[in-house]
C-alpha cells in the first residue's frame, strides 16, 4: 500500500513552506499531467466542504491538488473522522492534500492521522542566519548593502524568507545591478511605501510606548490602506487579527509555566527572533490573558457579522473592532468612554 496523500507543514517561515508546496505541486504535474488545483482557509471555508471535494471526481483533470491553511483550527471530532476515512482509502489516491498552519503544532489527534515522512516544521531563521542570507540574496540578484541598509531591513521586514523576498524585489526594480543599496535608500522604499497587513496593524495595536489616541488613530490610518488595496478583505483582515491574537495567548501561557523562559521555551512555542518577542512583551503588558480572550470573541463575532450581513457595515465593524481593543480591551461598548491622550 501506497503512502497515504496528505501532509502537514506548519511553523512561520513561509518562504521555506512555500517552496516545500511548490514542489510537491510540481512533481503532481509531472506524474498527472492537468492539475485541478484548490487553495482554502478555514476562516472561509469548513471542513466537510473540502471532504466533498476530495472525494469528488474531477471533470477536468485526473487529479487534485487542495492547499488547507489554519490546519491548527482542525479539532471537532467529526473533521478528523472525515479526514481519518479519506486517508485510509486515499493511499491510491492522486489526489493531495496538504494542511497548512503557522503555528508550530496542531492538534495532537490531527497530527497522529499524518504519516511521520509527511510531516514538517518549517523554523524562522536563527538570529545569526538572517543577515547572511539577506546578504546572498541581494548578491544573487546583482546587488550589494551597507550594513546599515542590512539592520533596517532585517528591523522592518516579518522574520521569514518570503517576506524579505516580496519586500526586497523592489530595490532590484529600482537600481541597476552593480548598486550597492544603503540606509537612506531602505528608508525611501519600505519605509515611505511600505504596504500594510494585518501584522502591520496588529503591530501599531500593542506598541505600549505610544498613547491609546496615538495607537488608534495609527491603527485606523492602516485599516483605511488596507481599504484602499485591490485586495481589501474584512474577513481575511479579521483573520490575521485573530491568528496575532492567539499567539499572545500562547505568549502569556508560556510565561504563565516559567516566567523567565529559555531559550528552547520561546523556541518551541515559535517566538524565535528578538523582534517577535519585543512585540508580544509589550503586547502582553497591554491586555491580560483574559482580555485577549475577550478580544478574540469580539472578532469571531465581527467576523460572523460580516459573513451574515454583507459588506453594507464592513468598515463600520472593522473600526468599531479596533476601537474596542484599544480602549475597552475587547469589552463592549455599551458606555461611552473618553479616550485617554
């Protein structure tokens, strides 16, 4: 019997993850030929639709290949069953699977349903790994940097290879190869043109240094950005919310087991670069476990008012959303509460 279709790869380096998804999409292409290809998140979609497709037969192509990314939310019993029964007639199958997440782990049932060779963690680069690699790529593409363009870069840019990648393409668009890109010019390009995320904005969210107006009206300068860009989604909006919100959760557990962690501690809980721990240190210090909880029921119930009511109120809601977290923590907004300046 054959190795059942289906892997699992979790952990942030996207960039890695990305490649290890690509080639396995091409080596279906090579044995299948025509591919009949689906991406899904499970923020949009559930689990039984991806089922029904699975076990559907393709009009079009002889085989499937279905990308399921926040493979961490698979728990219900029902789902595993589901994908427990199709991995025991799919080891014939040339129909592939492939679960995504960014945490490091998922459900320890889910992942028993995995075979151990297609399982993989894809890891943020070691603090001591980034700058070289930063290095080659620019050198790769013709390119060199000041070592002060190196600290901007690696301080603005989410630790992960395809970040830095989609970030860094644009200097190559704008110098001819041989340039040697500096600080200044990191500053004009990212800085001045930097496109906002959700990580940008869950990141004015919890910087503590600043005022609660100060973080509001930053926040909502980058929620009206992203309303502006082609790809403007409240629900995948709210979703990058949730997933940064999660993680605070799992900051505040960490410290709540041992609170001066190890190295190996924040290692294994996926808090790998100094930048990602700064960021959820102060995050931590702005809302209690028990307000991160009361904020990520305030987005799972955004999240189903825009999904049941259309986008008429979408901008609405996403305001309210970061209105509440900044000044009730999550709370409602029953009363009217001045903001503190």
């Amino acid at each position: 019997m054959g190795q059942a279709p289906v892997y699992l790869f979790t952990g942030p380096e996207v960039g890695d993850r990305n490649e290890a998804i690509l080639q396995l999409r091409v080596a279906a292409r090579k044995q299948s030929g025509l591919l009949d290809e689906h991406s899904f998140y499970a923020s949009e979609t559930k689990f039984p639709q991806i089922m029904n497709l699975l076990l559907s037969d393709s009009l079009f192509s002889a085989a499937r290949f279905v990308v399921f990314h926040g493979a961490e939310l698979l728990k219900k019993k029902e789902d595993l069953e589901l994908l427990s029964s199709w991995i025991a007639s799919a080891s014939e199958s040339q129909t592939i699977l492939v679960l995504v997440s960014d945490e490091i782990s998922c459900d320890k049932k889910l992942e028993a349903l995995i075979p151990k060779a297609n399982k993989q963690i894809f890891w943020e680069m070691f603090e001591n790994r980034k700058e070289q690699w930063l290095v080659n790529y620019f050198k790769k593409n013709g390119f060199s940097l000041s070592s002060d363009a190196i600290e901007l870069i690696l301080d603005m840019v989410e630790n992960n290879t395809e970040a830095l990648k989609s970030e860094c393409s644009r200097f190559f668009l704008c110098f001819q190869p041989g340039y040697k890109v500096t600080g200044e010019d990191v500053e004009q390009i990212l800085a001045h043109n930097r496109e906002e995320t959700a990580f940008t904005l869950f990141n004015a969210l919890c910087e503590g240094s600043r005022s609660p107006s100060v973080r509001l009206d930053t926040a909502l300068g980058i929620l009206q950005k992203l309303r502006l860009s082609k790809d403007s989604s409240g629900i995948q909006l709210i979703a990058g919310l949730t997933y940064c919100f999660r993680r605070l959760q799992v900051w505040h557990l960490l410290l709540r087991e041992n609170p001066s962690p190890s190295e190996g501690d924040y290692r294994g809980k996926g808090f790998v670069s100094k930048k990602s721990r700064s960021q959820y240190q102060s995050a931590g210090r702005l809302w209690s476990f028990s307000q991160v909880s009361q904020i990520l029921a305030l987005l799972a119930r955004s999240d189903m008012e825009i999904r049941t009511g259309g986008t008429a109120l979408e901008e609405t809601i996403l305001q309210t959303i970061l209105y509440s977290i900044v000044i009730k923590n999550g709370g409602p907004l029953e009363s009217y509460q001045e903001i503190p300046f």
